[in-house]
C-alpha cells in the first residue's frame, strides 16, 4: 500500500507544535500527516439512518484483507491489526489500525501499534538503498508524527511512562523537534521532574516556533513558583505581555505575588484574574471553574487583610460552586472544589470572630459553613465507593447484593441514567427485587437508561 493513499499533508502552519484537541488527536498528527478517508471512503465507515439497526458497513479496502468479515467491531479489527503486525504484513496492519483509530481517535492502543507499523516501513526503507530514499523520508515523517501524536493522547491520559518511551521515539528519529520537546517537558513537570522540565522548557521557549507561545511560558512560570519566584514573575509576566486576555496567567502571576508576599499587587492582580474570567467567552467559562479565581480572591484578600471584602468573596465562590453543581449535579468538580473553599470560609469567618468572638451572626455562618461542608465530604464518600464497585452482570447472588449497592449508590449520587439501568439488569435476574422496585419508583421520571461505566472523575452527588 503506498502510504500517500492513507495520509495528507497539512498546511506548513499546522505541522510543528500544534495545539492538540482531544476530541481530535486528535483530528490530526503534528509531524506534517492527518489520517483521512481516500483509502476508506469520504462518507465514513457507517452510513446507517438514525434509529435504523442495519449491519455495520466495512470500507472495501478492508473487506479485501482475509479474515476481515462485514460488520466486525473495533475491537475486532484491532486484534486483527495486532495480528497482522506480529506477522510482518505491514499494508494489512497499516489499513486495519489506521481503520481503528480514525473510528476511534482516543484509542492509544492503535495509534501507538500505527506508528510501531510506520517504524518498521521506515526501517525496510532505510535498507533498500538510495533509492528509497523518498520513501524513507516519509516514512520518517509518518513515524516521528504517529508518535508524537501517541505521546500527546496519553500525556492527555495522565500515562506518562508510555507517553515518554514515544517521545523518546520521536527524539531518536529526530533529536531537535520542537513539539517533542515541549510535550517532554510537561510530561516531566508533571512527574515532578521539575529541574529537567525547566530546561526543556527553556530550550522551547528560545526556539522561533515557542518563544511566542504564552501558555509554555505559563506552564514554566508555574514551576518556577516552587524555588524561583523571581524568575517565577518575570516568565508569568511574559505570559501576560503575550496574551492579556488569558485569565490562568493572572491566577498564577497572583499567587506568585502572594507567595513573595507582595500583597497589594497580588490583590490587584487578583481583581484582575477575575474580572478576566468572568469576562472571558462562553465557551471558556464552560470548561474552566470561574468560582476558583473567586476563591483564590477571596483568599489573597483575606492575607492583605481585607477581611469584609473576604467574608463576601468567600461566600460568593461556594455560591457559585453550588450553582455548577446544581446545573450539573452528576460533576463531581464542583463537589470538589466546595469543600476546598469551605476551608477558605471558615478561615474568614475564624478571622471575623476573633474580632468578635459572640457575634452571633457569625457564629451561625462558621456552624452552617462546618455542617455544609460535611455534607459535601459525605457526598464524595459515596462516590469514592461506587468507584471501588467492579462491573458485573453475572447471575449470583453475590452479583444481584454487588448490583443492589451500586443502584443505591448511583441514584444518592445522582447519576439517575445509570442507576435506571442497573435496575434493569437487577429486575431482569430478580423481577420482584425490592431495591430496583424502589429505585425505580423514586426516579423522577423513567430516563433513558445507559450502559453503565465506572468513571470516578465524572459523577458527583448533589446535596
């Protein structure tokens, strides 16, 4: 198969030190190639209506691979791939996981057998002679980008060993690259490695494609906080010089300020955190928590001693961690983040006291912010326990109890989907279970039930 079938170059602009996009790897490769459908066709692998069950369409290139049936799944081509791999047959591996993956982009497992596959292309390249040597060189590209992008999907996932063996892969193959470089040094930051982050992410920053770059400036800056404060300021303050709009620059520029203990600038520039997140697009505001620059306010206030303005602010931030967990009460980040600043209104409210120990007012604050926060503490006890519950459909009765708690524990922690449908698994082995009867009557309304899945990070009950 010749590889041009299979990849496209991207624009110039695109091939070195790309933003990834989860959603995409994420879309495509930095090494210059974007996996797309010449070789599968550009209307998709699943052409079926909505609502419609019909069997899965294949791409007829893969449907000429032996032991490739119509309608297999993704996880039935990737062992397939696998196979083909360990036998050496290159075009078949390549089809099969170049398949999986543009199915399935978060699918490391594939995206990382891919670039092993561009490996060994390159390596019989590199040993046919000069004239294959094009061919060499694409595949060089092809591999330096497969990894590169692997590396990013589990730096993405927080699997930060797989993630350093690519990288060294990608600096082996070539040693300068840029986007290598940086994505090493923020996985070394984030195995607190920090000296050996710190280089790195000064040699990116002197390079022309980082030295514009306001969020490594800001990542370096971060680690600086540590035991360089100064140069902490001073790199944080390039951040913001080079994007004035980012509010995460004034966070950390006012926690720095704090740290120094350059209290009326960290004030102004927490104002100013702020005032930028509250200002920013919606969509930012979506996916960033505005209620943790209200907090950290609240906070600096509270060390500069301004101790009305921090009773107002504090309070505002639990305000507004509690309106996101109201409009989502099946996230868990806002559960999280109410706890961390009932500490920060307590504290306030032991500063306000000491002032007036038998103000009463007060007093009632300080017991309902202890008793609030105890709640959300339970809250999160409970989900910590659904995330120690193992998946099972089994027909025992040791399965039907493991089933009966997570039901109990899915519908106190909001997660009314989910808990639906193990009420339908339990009322399928036992139609007259007391637990899903009950469960069942409870739900608001019958949603729609979902496969359930354990996700400790995405789910949290509302008080």
């Amino acid at each position: 198969m010749d590889l041009s079938a299979s990849l496209v170059s991207l624009p110039g602009h695109l091939r070195v030190g790309c933003a990834f996009r989860r959603a995409g790897v994420i879309g495509w490769l930095v090494g210059g190639f974007l996996l797309v459908g010449p070789v599968f066709g550009q209307e998709g692998s699943d052409t079926r209506p909505a609502g419609v069950s019909v069997a899965r369409r294949l791409p007829a290139a893969l449907l000429d691979i032996p032991r490739v049936q119509p309608g297999m799944t993704n996880p039935q081509l990737l062992d397939l791939g696998f196979e083909a791999l360990d036998a050496k047959q290159l075009d078949e591996a390549e089809l099969l996981l170049a398949f999986v993956f543009r199915e399935e982009p978060d699918n490391l497992e594939a995206l990382a057998r891919l670039a092993f596959t561009y490996e060994l292309r390159l390596a019989t390249a590199l040993s046919g002679g000069p004239e294959e040597a094009d061919k060499a060189d694409r595949y060089k590209q092809a591999t330096v980008g497969t990894y590169l992008a692997a590396a990013e999907l589990a730096r993405q996932e927080k699997n930060y060993v797989p993630a350093e063996a690519f990288l060294n892969k990608v600096r082996l193959y070539r040693p300068t690259d840029v986007a290598a470089k940086l994505s090493l040094a923020r996985v070394m930051g984030a195995t607190e490695r920090t000296l050996q982050a710190i280089e790195l992410y000064r040699d990116y920053l002197k390079s022309p494609e980082g030295k514009n770059d306001s969020e490594a400036w800001l990542e370096l800056g971060k680690l600086y906080r540590g035991s360089f404060k100064g140069l902490a300021v001073t790199t944080l303050e390039e951040a913001a010089r080079l994007n004035p709009d980012n509010p995460a620059v004034y966070l950390a520029l006012a926690k720095t300020y704090l740290d120094g203990g350059r209290l009326a600038k960290a004030v102004e520039v927490a104002d100013t955190a702020v005032n930028k997140a509250e200002g920013a697009p919606a969509d930012w505001r979506e996916e960033n928590l505005v209620h943790e620059y209200v907090n950290n306010l609240a906070m600096t206030l509270l060390a500069a001693d301004e101790q009305d303005r921090a009773d107002r602010q504090s309070q505002r931030a639990v305000d507004l961690a509690r309106k996101a967990l109201n409009k989502s009460p099946d996230s868990v980040a806002p559960l999280r983040a109410l706890v961390a600043y009932y500490d920060t209104r307590q504290w306030v409210l032991r500063s306000l006291l000491a002032d007036d120990p038998e103000n009463t007012g007060r007093l009632i604050k300080m017991a309902r912010a202890k008793q609030e926060q105890a709640e959300a503490r339970h809250a999160l006890a409970l989900h910590d326990a659904l995330a120690w519950l193992p998946e099972t459909e089994g027909t025992s009765r040791d399965d039907i109890k493991l089933l009966e708690i997570r039901a109990e524990l899915q519908y106190k922690v909001h997660k009314l989907e989910e808990a639906a449908e193990t009420c339908r698994l339990l009322l399928k082995l036992d139609p007259k279970n007391s637990v899903a009867l009950q469960i069942q009557k409870n739900l608001p309304e019958a949603p729609q039930a979902k496969t359930t899945g354990k996700n400790p990070d995405s789910t949290a009950p509302q008080k």
